[in-house]
C-alpha cells in the first residue's frame, strides 16, 4: 500500500467513525495536505517511505504482547 493510500484510509475510517458513533476513533488531527488528507503523527511514522508494507509499523512501535492479544 502506497503512503497516500494508508493516509487516505485513516482518513475515511475517522469520517466514518465520527459519523457513526459521534466521537473520534483516535486524538490525533488530521490535516489538509495539498497531496490530500494527512495525518502528521502516522507522516512522522512512514515519512521517507513511498510502500507501506506488512510489518512496517511492528517494527517501529512498541506493542505491548497482551494488548495484542486482547
């Protein structure tokens, strides 16, 4: 998956939770990019990376095994 793609993803799924539940589904804003929607907290995540791929993000967060889990 492209990085614009994962943005635009993350970007339709708060759409759709806030019209749907009436609350965000995370804290972090997202913002208005020429490129399209953006959130600059993922951005500083895949920054430099035009493919996403699986994994990615395991490798650069620390998950905590029971949450994963849960």
């Amino acid at each position: 998956m492209t990085a614009m793609k994962l943005q635009k993803v993350v970007y339709y799924c708060q759409a759709w939770h806030l019209a749907w539940e009436g609350r965000a589904s995370f804290p972090e804003a997202i913002r208005a990019w020429a490129s399209g929607p953006v959130c600059p907290a993922l951005y500083e995540l895949h920054r430099g990376h035009f493919e996403i791929e699986g994994g990615f993000f395991a490798k650069r967060l620390c998950v905590r095994s029971d949450l994963a889990t849960a």
